[in-house]
C-alpha cells in the first residue's frame, strides 16, 4: 500500500448541490487543471465551493471516492456513479 497522502476532494456549486468527487495528490493543482487542463469541463463554471479531506495513502482515498460517488451521487461523476 502507498503510503502517499492523497484527498479526496468535492466540487459543490452554489445551491450546495454535489457536482463532482476526485481524488489527487495535488488537489490545488487538480482544481487548475480542471479549470483551464486540456480536458476542461464545462460544468466546471458551476462551481462555487471546495472541499478536501486527505487520507494516508492512494488506495485509502480511492475507496473513500469511490464510497462517495456511489452513496452521494455527484452530478457530473461517471465513474461509480449509476446502480449495480
């Protein structure tokens, strides 16, 4: 197991709805290149408030998204997020 810190971090618009869960190393790096990255999304204007929360390793904070995605179904996850 990494014992690499990596977050988990959440895009909220201004109504307080979910819009995305994610997972990086670098989260203020990560919310750049979702801003103005190659693979900008246009829902990425929606957003008005970040969260992040870190966990002790890589696979602890994918887990962690992928529990988020399933159980708090953010708009714009695809990944995770449809039933089983």
């Amino acid at each position: 197991m990494s014992a690499e810190p990596t977050a988990v971090y959440r895009f909220y618009n201004v109504s307080a709805d979910l819009l995305y869960v994610g997972v990086s190393n670098d989260p203020e790096g990560r919310w750049k290149a979702h801003q103005w990255g190659p693979d900008r999304m246009p829902w990425i204007s929606e957003v008005a408030r970040r969260t992040v929360e870190w966990a002790t390793s890589r696979e602890l904070a994918l887990d962690a998204e992928e529990r988020a995605i399933k159980t708090e179904r953010p708009r714009y996850n695809g990944k995770h997020n449809y039933d089983d």
